[in-house]
C-alpha cells in the first residue's frame, strides 16, 4: 500500500485557516482520486473532499465554499485549504489514497485539527 504522511493540523480559533498536506510515497499522477477524511470523537469517518486523477474535485455539504482541495503531482502531494474555520471542523484529519492497484491505496496516520470558539 501506498504510505501517506499528513502535516499541517493544530490549533486554531473559529474563522482561522489552515493547510493541511498529505505527501504520498508513490506518483500520484494516476491514482484514480485522492480524499481526505475526517473524524470526530464519537462520530463516523466522513469523507470531507475528493479530487480526480483529472483535476475534478467534490466537496461535503458542509464544506463546500470553506475548502478546497488540490494536488501537485509533480510533488506526490495533496493540499486541503481550510478556511472560515468552525468549531464543528475540529477533528482528525485522514489522507486516503483510492486507485486500481493495491499499492495505489491507502490511509495516512491522521493529524489534529482543533478550532476553538
């Protein structure tokens, strides 16, 4: 499988931004999409954004206007743009890679996102 290192998380007040990464240890230029997911104590992983080997890209209800998702496949890395940050943003953050082979998959170790109010 595909390693995944995330960088980027803290803490932030509510409003704030912050970029996360996610630095892949294989090219990414064909893996099929790149996601990223979040979680919060107590709820499900939901998938927060997702962007095509193509450039398309698909948001969360909740973030759409907020985030945005981006990859340089020259650097094997994925960008998540947060900004206007809410309280109901905090959670950790996961890199998913989702391709047709297996060592085009996998998951990142997560980071930290706080927003305080």
């Amino acid at each position: 499988q595909v390693q995944l290192v995330e960088s980027g998380g803290g803490l932030v007040q509510a409003g704030g931004s912050l970029r996360l990464s996610c630095v892949a240890s294989v090219s990414i230029f064909n893996i099929d999409t790149m996601n990223w997911y979040r979680q919060a104590p107590g709820k499900q992983r939901e998938l927060v954004a997702e962007i095509t080997s193509g450039g398309s890209t698909n948001y969360a209800d909740s973030v759409k206007g907020r985030f945005t998702i981006s990859r340089d496949n020259a650097k094997n890395t994925v960008y998540l743009q947060m900004n206007s940050l809410k309280p109901e943003d905090t959670a950790v953050y996961y890199c998913n890679a989702r391709g047709i082979y297996t060592y085009q998959r996998g998951w990142g170790q997560g980071t930290q996102v706080t927003v305080s109010s």
